[in-house]
C-alpha cells in the first residue's frame, strides 16, 4: 500500500507560480513512475505531467507544457510540480498518483495508476 499526501495548492493570481508537492509512503517510491493529473469542475480528471523513476525523462500535456516542471527527490520520497504563469484554465483539483509498475506505455491515462493522493486545490484568479 503507498499512501500519497499532496499540498501547496491555493489561490493565485493569473500569471503567478504555485509548487505542489506529494509525500509518497514505502520504501520503493524511487521505482515507481510519478504522475500529475488534475480535474476542473465538471471534467474529466486528465494528465498533466509524468516522470519516470530515475528523474531523467519527463512528460507533459501539451497544455502545460513550457510552464510546468516536474521532478522528484527520491531520497525525501516526494514528487513536485513546479507551475509557472498559470491561467485560470488551470484552475483544478491536482492529483499526484503512482504506478508501481513502473510501465511507460500509457502512462498519461489515469487507468495506468495504482495509488492517488486526495487532491489539492488550485484556483487561478483573473
């Protein structure tokens, strides 16, 4: 079982920055591909971005990508998503999950994630 705790969303205004981090439990979290997703009202949850287990090859939605980062310290067990000018489109609950088994092929599916944090909210203000 991996327990996944998110935090660092609030309320920002257009154009500013946010870091959201997610404290993952387990001794093995430095195998495990990590991922971002985010649902905004009355959508459907969608990926963000993604990093495998050694940190080196990162993935993102066209929609985020140039103004999010993501990156993992797998010896404080923690994945972050570095969000810069953000819009209020990107207003969303942002989730971070994990799959264990470390698969690449569809990683950008909510389907191919064994454990999900509870969410933390991001709201960008116009």
């Amino acid at each position: 079982q991996v327990q996944l705790v998110e935090s660092g969303g609030g309320l920002v205004q257009a154009g500013g920055s946010l870091r959201l981090s997610c404290a993952a439990s387990g001794r093995f979290f430095s195998t495990y591909t990590m991922g971002w997703f985010r649902q905004a009202p009355g959508k459907e949850r969608e990926f963000a971005a993604a990093i495998l287990w050694s940190g080196g090859t990162t993935y993102y939605a066209d929609s985020v990508k140039g103004r999010f980062i993501i990156s993992r310290d797998n010896a404080q067990n923690t994945v972050y998503l570095q969000m810069n000018s953000l819009k209020p489109e990107d207003t969303a609950v942002y989730y971070c999950a994990a799959d264990v088994h470390n698969t690449i092929v569809g990683l950008t599916t909510s389907r191919q994630y064994d454990y999900w944090g509870q969410g933390t909210q991001v709201t960008v203000a116009s």
